[in-house]
C-alpha cells in the first residue's frame, strides 16, 4: 500500500495517485483550532439531527419522509404526493439555486460543513480509527507492517465498528424512505416478507461502509460532480480557503535571503493534515473541499513563530489581489431573484392547495330534462359530475347535500350514494342530479344554488356553486 509523501507531491498529477494510476493512500494529521472545534460541533449537530429526525412528527405525519413505497411526501407539516408536480418543481429548483448562490458567495462551505461524506468521515469514521490504531503516524506505521496478530485485530475491530455504523446510517437513511415506524416493523419481522427493502438496505450498507471506510476522499475527487461545477460558479468574489501568496512567498528555504521570506515557513503542516493531499499553497484546486484544516494547523504554526495568523484564511481572490470584494453583483443578484421566484410560487401553491379539491362539472348531455311526476307536474332535471380529488393523507367520507335550507321541498338532490369513500392520494367522481319544478327558475332561465360536501370526521363543510338552467320564460 503506497502512503503520501507529503513534501513531495506530483504536479502533473493528482496526488492519491502514482505514475500508473494505483491509489496512494491519505492519514491525515488530526488538528484542533477554533474552526475545527466549531465543526465538531456542527457535525454533533447535524448526525443528532439525521438521526432523529425521522422520529419526530409534525401534525400527527413524519417530519422528513419521501415515501417510496406510498409515494408521497412529508417536509415540515407540509405533505403532497409524488404526482404533485408544482410543489416538487418548487422545492428542487429552492434546493438548486440555493446551494448555487451559497456557492457563489462562499464557495464550497457546504462541502466542508454541510455534506454527509464529510461529516460522517470526519466526525465518525476518522475517530474510530484514531480510537483503535492511534494517530496518523501510527496508522501509517500499521499499514507498512507485516501482518501479525495485534495488526489483524485492531483492523478487525476498525471494520467491525464501521459495520455498526454502516448499519445505523443506512437503517436511519431507509427510514426517509420508507417509514420510521415501518423500518421498526420490518426489523422485527422475517427478511424473506420484505425482499426488496431488505435487499436495498444490504446494499447501502455496504455502499456507506465501502465509501466511508475505503474511498473516502476518491469520492470526492473523481466522482462528485460538485467539485467540476465551482468553476462555472465561482468567481473572483466567491470565499474560499485561501493561502495568501503576497505574504507568504517566498518560503523559508526558497528566498535568496532570510531577510526577503515571507511569512510561510515551509512546515508542510497544511499538507499533513489536508484530507485529499493537497497543497493550499498552489492556489485553488478542484480536490479541495474547504474543510478549513488547513487554516488552523497554520494559525498554530504563526503562535509559534510569533507571527499574525490568517496566513491560510477564508478569503476571496479579489481580497488577496488587495481589492474590494463585491458581494452583491450580477451573478448573486439573479441567484437571489430566482430564489424569490421560486419560493414565491411555492407559497403561491401552497396557500392555493386544499386537502380535498373539488369540481363540479355539467355532464355532457342535454342541459336539461323535464320530466311530469305522478300528478302530472312539470319538473327539470339537471345531470352533474363532481370530481373529488384527496390530497390529504387520510381516507375521506363525504355527504353530498343541498346547503340552502331555506330551498322548497320541490327542489331535490338525487345521487345513487349521497355519500363517498376517497382513499387518500386518490381520486373519483359522482354522478348526481338535480331535480326542481319549472316555475323554480325566474324568466332568464338561470338560477344558482350551492350543495355541500360534508366530511363529519374532520368537521369540514365545502359549498359549491351549481347553475341550474331550464327554458326560458316569458
């Protein structure tokens, strides 16, 4: 297994690999400082929070859940189902321009912050590995050892307690999907009753124990595309980590003179803790991901030196070019506006949004129909259909009735069932009819009434307004 040198790092290649393309593997160097405190803290945070949050409810459903299997959709009291194509346009284009204009303004702050491969790594994986084989030297020294008892066991138990959390995170991440309450269930049932879900949790435990345990920074390098995107969304303005080249250049041991250093004292302690093996010193790289390691070690190293830190620091290119940085410019500003966009139209939708929808529509046959009764009386008939559509998450019973009280006897509401079952995320339709005396109807042949839709589980009473046309009089 070949480790990385770190003061002696290819430039016509990357660093994790060799001349012939085989992986050269990383041990960083663990580091402390204020920012790496701060993200301990924020990855504490956001593991408690994936964790539970699947078993918190708001308004009696799941807080977070994208149903697969029921195919609907729970964010925050806020459910739709999966055919529900403008609140998912909304919240996917929130999700894309959002993370573009935090981009923009402060570069990969959620690959170094925010993002599960980084979180998880750092704030799990690498800690295990530091609680059973000890720090980066003494993982290097295992690796470079022959296989013994004492090496077989400390990876035995390094890959048993990754499996444990493998197996946490991926039973954590199904329940998003599936259910909290049906993950327990299924658990606790026989695997063979569930083979689809049974399998696919097999699978992501390992994809998360092969990532996480194994490929770690390769993910990020060859396969997240995030990295290949920062160059159409960055710009002079965005904040990165930046090392500050007018001050720093030339390093000891390269000036002519120790009187013409600069601040940089060549340690290389920015290398040893970085985890893609990277040189912050050679400007900005796409294998960077802003996890501010590099910043600390290097503020520790001018303590020592008795020199002012912020050598390697959050910083844009206009900043280090001695220029004003601009926050607010074309770019941000559109990211901004279509932002507002978005949201708007998902307010927009939302405020327009009934759990149950309702329309009445006039059936396609004659507009009306007289009929005599059993005393030879004139009456009119008008055919109608209601489409009920339940977008709620709860079954629905409905009672179809006249809402007018004050209407005469004459005037009726005929249906096969006054009443109807609507399963949830489903929809149907009901004939019904609505039978009145001729002289119900003034001269203009029009007259409108409502009917009522009545849900008495949940006390909800919707009215509708219903023309009813006859000949006209007169």
């Amino acid at each position: 297994m070949k480790v990385l040198d770190q003061r002696n790092l290819p430039g016509e290649r990357l660093s994790t690999t060799d001349e012939k393309g085989k992986r050269v593997y990383i041990f960083p160097e663990a580091v402390s400082g204020y920012y790496n405190r701060f993200r301990t803290v924020v990855q504490a945070v956001l593991i408690v929070i994936f964790l539970m949050l699947p078993w918190v409810k708001v308004a009696g459903h799941q807080a977070l859940l994208f149903d697969v299997i029921d195919k609907k959709i729970s964010i925050f009291g806020l459910n739709f189902w999966y055919h529900d194509a403008p609140l998912i346009f909304f919240i996917l284009g929130i999700l894309t321009i959002g993370l573009a204009f935090v981009t923009a303004i402060w570069g990969r702050i959620w690959c170094g912050w925010g993002c599960p491969q980084t979180v998880f790594i750092d704030g799990v994986f690498r800690r295990i590995e530091r609680l059973v084989i000890g720090s980066h030297i003494k993982q290097k020294l295992l690796v470079r050892s022959p296989m013994n008892g004492a090496k077989f066991f400390k990876y035995s138990m390094k890959w048993f307690l990754f499996l444990l959390v493998s197996l946490l995170i991926a039973h954590s991440f199904l329940a998003y999907f599936v259910g909290a309450e049906r993950i327990i269930s299924m658990t606790q049932g026989d695997p063979r009753e569930h083979w689809t879900i049974f399998l696919f949790m097999l699978f992501i435990t390992g994809a998360i124990l092969f990532d996480f345990g194994w490929f770690r920074e390769q993910f990020c390098i060859i396969m997240c595309p995030y990295g290949r995107f920062q160059s159409a969304l960055l710009d002079e303005n965005s904040v990165n980590v930046a090392y500050d080249f007018n001050r720093g250049e030339p390093r000891k041991g390269i000036a002519d003179n120790v009187e013409n250093e600069g601040d940089c004292i060549n340690c290389y302690k920015c290398v040893s803790v970085c985890p893609t093996g990277i040189d912050i010193r050679n400007g900005l790289q796409l294998e960077c991901i802003a996890c501010t390691a590099c910043m600390d070690v290097c503020d520790e190293v001018m303590d020592k030196v008795d020199k002012p830190k912020g050598l390697i620091r959050y910083e844009t290119e206009a900043g280090l070019s001695g220029n004003n940085t601009n926050f607010l410019r074309s770019r941000t500003a559109v990211y901004a506006v279509l932002l507002i966009l978005f949201f708007s139209g998902l307010f927009f939708s939302i405020s327009k949004r009934e759990d149950v929808a309702y329309t009445v529509l006039r059936a396609k046959d004659s507009p009306f129909t007289i009929v005599k009764d059993s005393d030879n009386n004139d009456f009119i008939i008008n055919h109608f259909k209601l489409h009920i559509n339940n977008q709620s998450f709860e079954n629905k019973t409905l009672r179809l009735g006249l809402a007018d009280t004050a209407l005469p006897e004459t005037v009726q509401l005929i249906s096969q069932n006054n009443s109807v079952d609507v399963w949830a995320g489903k929809d149907t339709t009901l004939h019904f009819f609505v039978k009145f005396p001729v002289g119900f109807i003034s001269g203009s042949g029009v007259k409108t009434i409502n009917i009522v839709l009545n849900d008495v589980k949940n006390k909800i009473n919707v009215e509708k307004e219903v023309k009813l046309v006859g000949p006209k009089s007169g």
